[in-house]
C-alpha cells in the first residue's frame, strides 16, 4: 500500500499504534498539538517539531531566505501557542543541497533568529548534513505551561463559544497569487502573500486564552478551520455549527477572490497555514476574555458553537445549513 | 561561498553566531553532545538531534527498514550517553518519497520503537510529510540528568586517563565491506558491518561515568577518534597523548583490513560512527570505574592520557611519535 491510498492521519494513526507510551510524566504523545511532559509539581514541558521540505513547502524561487527560515519557526511556535505555552528553545536541524550558497544560508538562520529574538527563544542547537538534492528543514521549538493552564484539544464543552484569533483564508489565497504568479498584482495583494510566507504565531493570544480560565480546548488552524475544528470536535466528542455570516472578509480577500475566480469561503473554510488560533471558550466569560485579548492588541472573533453530536454545520447567510466536510491539507493525498 | 569551502564546523561557527542566548536556564546551547537546559535545582534536561538523509546517511537497497529506522535513534541516544543522562523521549520528523511502500515504513518505525522500548523511551510525535526524491529522518530525543551528574566536553584535567567504551573502527570497516559489496564475505564479517548498519548506544558506561564522579569529560565518537578527541582537547584546552598499542584490534578487523587493503590503523584513527563514548578519567579512580563498568557488562579501554598544551600526538608501537591530525567525517567536504 502507499500512502497516498492510506492518507497522512491513516499513516499516523497506524505508527502510533506501534510507539506505546511507558512514562507516567507523559501527560500527551501524539494527537495534540504539541507533546506535553510534566517536569515539576507547577509545569509543563511543551515540544513540538515541523519538517519543511523544497518543493513541497517552499520554493526557493519564490520567496526570500529569511522569510523561508522565519516561517520553519513560526509554524512551531503557533503550536505552542496553540497550548496556552512561552515557547523556550528550538532546534534546526537541516539538510542543504550543494548549490545552496552560504550568505544565502546565513540569511535563512537570520529569518529563524530574528523571529526567535522577538518571542526570546534560544536556538540551542540542531544538525547539519547535506542533501543531493532538496534543502530539508526541521525545526523542534520546547515551550513551558504551568499545569493549570495548559490548553488541549479535547476539552470544549457543549455550548462553549468557538472563536479565531484573526482572520482565515488570507495564507491559500496568498498562495494561489503566489502561484499563479500574478506578479503585477504582488504589491496589492501583498497582505495576503505576507500572510502565506510570513505567518505570525498568536503566542499572546495563547497565552491569554490559558490565562483566563475560561478556555476549555484550543488548536492552530494549519490545515485548514474545516480540518481543525474537525479534530476540536472528535477529541471533545462533539459537533459544531458556524455561522457563515460572523467569519471575517476582507476586501482584499474578495477583490482576490474575483480576480482569482476562486469562491473565497473556500479559502476560509479550507485553506490551511493561517496559524491563528481556534478556541473553545466559556460562553459566560467570552467577552471578558474578548476584552483581554483587545486589550494585547490582538483579537477574539466568535464564528460558531460547539453542539452536542458529532456533526459541523455550516450557517450559510441564506439561513441554508450545509455540512462542513474536512477538506483541509493531507500531505500525502494532495 | 560554498559550503564545501568553509566545511561543517566553520558553517557551524557561522550560524552560531547568529544564534545569540538569553535564557539563565541555558547551560549549553551549540558545541556539545546535547544542549544542557535547567529545569529544576537538581535536573537537566538534555536534547540532541540528527537528521539522516538517504543517499547521504544511509542506501535503502543497502540495509532494512528495520536497521535505518534503529540507527536514526541510536545515534541520538548515543549524545545522550556522552553527557551522561538517562534518555527519555523521542520525536520523529520523516519526509517520505511517494514510492516507499506503507509495509516498508512500518519497518522503519518498528526498527525506531524497538530501540526506544529497549532503552524506556517514549516515541511522542514528530512530523510526516511528503519528499520529492530521498527519504529524510530527523530524530530529536530528550534526556534527563541529575546536575551534578551531567558530562560535558570541556572538563578534561591534564593527566586524566583517556579512556574508550569499545572497540573503534568497526563502523568504518563494516562501511567499507557494503560499499565494495563483497557479498560473499557479509557472513563472515558480520560484526563489522553490523556496528555500522545496527550501532548500539552506550547509555549504561554514560550513566556509570556519571555517577562515578571521575568523569571530568566525556563525547562520543560519532566522527572519528582523532576528530572527537579533538573536540575534547580544544574544549578543555589540553592537548592529548594516545598509545597505539592499547587500542583494541579485532582479528576480524586484521583481517578485513588484509582482504581489503586498507590499514586498520586509519579505520580505528579516524573512522566515524562507533558511537562508543570517550572519557576522561581521573586516574585515580580510572580502576574502580573501569570495574564498574566490567560488572555492568561493559567496558572501559585506557588509550592514552590529557596533557598540557594543544597538540594530539600518536605514539607508534615502533615507538615513534606522530601528529594525530583530525581528519573525521566532514558533511560538506566529504
């Protein structure tokens, strides 16, 4: 069988089963969002790791050096986030084809360390070797959480209010301008195409979420709110309805969408890499949490609810309910 | 500038300096078997990584799933060991060519988490993902030491006993013998190429030289003895003395170096992937830990001494004093 039958999730629900997990200090392995270790009475070890490959997620043709490097961090550090965590440390492991030069390498560690020195993460180490043929690079960032306030997947409550930490869909139609080389287009749509190659992870957010109390489960968006909000509901046992009408639009991202004849809720729905966060929060304490969130400068939208059942539910703004299918990123089957 | 131009270590030496460290919890970071991080007034935690590439690292029509998923953790372990600690968790990032069939990696992994088993590691996650050409493993594995108990490369004291944990340059012959493919020898010289293809990490002398209290150095020889050793005198500013007539020589090894005609001595001086640990002991103590170690079913090998200065010098079985130059495995130049 190869694995583009199987799927990545079938690929990975198949080599969990063969990495049995013996230590009582493990409180997660694999399913979450990042591994979660207790180190002491009061606090979580976060780790998380991402492998970036030539080709598949990056072209060095397409963007810059630093921007490639920066983004290897940022998707490791949206998962630590993505627990309620202040990411620590992290480790580049990387392989390098032959041609690459080495200014241009030196500019790629400067995109990690810079985005590194703004969340006052150390780079502690990692690997080098070389590659015959694609520049691989794997990044492991550690964060920390106190016991009590560390956030998962698997704890949204019936009726707890499901909301984002900014807007979805910017990175896939970014990418499809990107892709479809509208170059005329780079500056006008530079938004978007910034928020595909240079992610921000929503560590405050994170932390503000674990903070309040009020926060029963949380995840990045990655492969997509479809795809993500899907593994919220299996892990809590629940379902979900959004409501098409409170999911953020923005006028660049209708003006792409009509340029690109592209449906932008596609891009909202199943797009992947925007790396805000999706929460399930308390709905007595949504707006107090809201509140505090805008108070960082950054923000909480409320786009649904999670229901009893296992069924998502789209809202569309006619009042017609459809169903929201994960259609998200499978690395093996797109 | 290419990278085989300036080599590993002065490309190490490069992004070092873009990596600059802020965290007090920070006891190493780059330049030793494993970052050293503080994580309570009597622990630290340990993480190394290696990322194996095929083509480069390992030949798929060469060994088993089973063989490369095993050796992708034991060198891992193998740091671990070097600084003395106990290993704990693994993290596993693959970037998978289309071709590779499920079965096949269901092999590598069971070869990954039969090692982890054997040593109570914990396979906690990791990254799967899609590769256009090679197939690329990074394994990432934490470890816990207690902080009085933790090894560093930088402690050796002149005239401290240099002492190994095994026999050297097996790897490098058993490396030898697959790439000439003598298939009719594999039999009779599997040893050799067994410590290439299935290395075992030697977390038990680690920890006895841990507990010991007479370890004041300690790496393992993942590059080549005059390579690995020269990180230690460079680290602890010494210079070293090796005796050839104490270095263990296998008749298998004899007698692989005949049908080869390849010196043993070049095997044994500068061959990498032994992965047995090198030490240095206080002299005093050198017997009771070598005792140590023989009751745990291991060994400890006395091959020379720390001396003053900077030079590694081999002292011949003629009794003729020769330069030990580092000539070990380098990524980017070999």
């Amino acid at each position: 069988m190869l694995l583009r039958d199987l799927g990545e999730f079938g690929f990975i629900g198949r080599i969990s089963a063969l990495c049995k997990i013996h230590g009582s200090d493990v409180i997660r392995g694999i399913g979450d969002d990042c591994a979660i270790i207790k180190i002491s009475p009061h606090e979580n070890l976060l780790i998380t790791t991402d492998i970036m490959v030539e080709r598949v997620h990056f072209q060095i043709n397409l963007q810059t050096a630093r921007s490639i490097g920066a983004k290897a961090l940022a998707v490791n550090l949206s998962d630590i986030a993505a627990c309620g965590g202040t990411p620590k440390q992290a480790f580049v492991s990387i392989a390098i084809p032959e041609h690459l030069d080495v200014a241009w390498l030196e500019d790629l560690y400067r995109g990690i360390s810079e985005l590194a020195a703004e969340f006052e993460v150390d780079i502690l180490g990692g690997d080098t070797t070389r590659s015959l043929t694609d520049l691989v690079i794997n990044i492991l960032v550690t964060g920390l959480t106190r016991n009590d306030e560390t956030l998962f997947r698997n704890g949204a409550q019936q009726g707890d209010v499901i909301a984002i930490s900014g807007p979805l869909g910017h990175s896939a139609a970014g990418l499809e301008l990107l892709q479809k080389q509208r170059e005329s287009s780079t500056q006008i749509y530079s938004p978007l195409i910034n928020a595909h190659l240079q992610p921000k992870p929503h560590i405050s957010v994170g932390r503000i979420l674990a903070e309040s109390g009020a926060c029963n489960a949380a995840i990045d968006i990655s492969d997509g709110l479809s795809s993500d909000l899907g593994h919220l509901c299996k892990q809590s046992g629940l379902g979900a309805t959004i409501f098409e009408e409170t999911l953020p639009v923005a006028e660049l991202l209708r003006q792409a969408s009509r340029e690109l004849t592209t449906d932008y809720l596609e891009w909202i729905l199943h797009g992947g890499e925007d790396y805000v966060l999706l929460a399930a929060i308390r709905p007595q304490k949504f707006r107090e949490v809201k509140l505090a969130a805008t108070e960082a400068g950054a923000d909480l939208i409320e786009i649904g609810q999670f229901v009893s059942g296992s069924e998502m539910k789209l809202i569309k703004k006619s009042g017609i309910v459809v169903d929201l299918v994960p259609k998200g990123w499978d690395h093996f089957r797109s």
